[in-house]
C-alpha cells in the first residue's frame, strides 16, 4: 500500500465523518486534523480521500437504485 493511501485510510477511518466529496473543503479539514509535510502531500492526501468518497456515494446510490428498481419489477408482476 502507499503511502498516499495509507494515510488517507488511517485518517478516514478515525475521522471519516469530517470528510465528504468536495476538494476544498477536504483539504481544510487535513489542515484542522493532521500535520503534513508540505502542501503538495496535503493536495495528494486530499485528492484521494476526494475521490474515494465520491466512488463510494456513486457505490450506494447504485446499490439503492438496483434495490429501488428490483422491488418496482417485483410490484408489477402479477
């Protein structure tokens, strides 16, 4: 595992509520819980949690439309 990686899943499975989808405010966040070394590790750390959030609100909202339209084809049969 990376070490970008590593860190980003340390950090979001002690704070992983404080995170969500948007660049910016992920980046505020790291500033307000973790010490990193420079900016660009910062931006890295940031743009993987910014990602894996996004792949992972996209994973749910595909698993409850499949859900959704399973029970809609199970309503319409007789």
């Amino acid at each position: 595992m990376n070490k970008i990686k590593r860190i980003s899943m340390q950090l979001l499975e002690k704070h992983g509520e404080m995170f969500g989808a948007d660049f910016d405010k992920n980046k505020d966040v790291l500033n307000k819980i973790a010490v990193l070394r420079s900016k660009n590790l910062r931006n890295e750390v940031a743009g993987y949690i910014t990602g894996y959030m996004r792949s992972d609100t996209d994973h749910k909202e595909r698993v409850q439309e499949d859900t959704e339209s399973e029970s809609e084809e199970e309503e319409s049969e007789p």
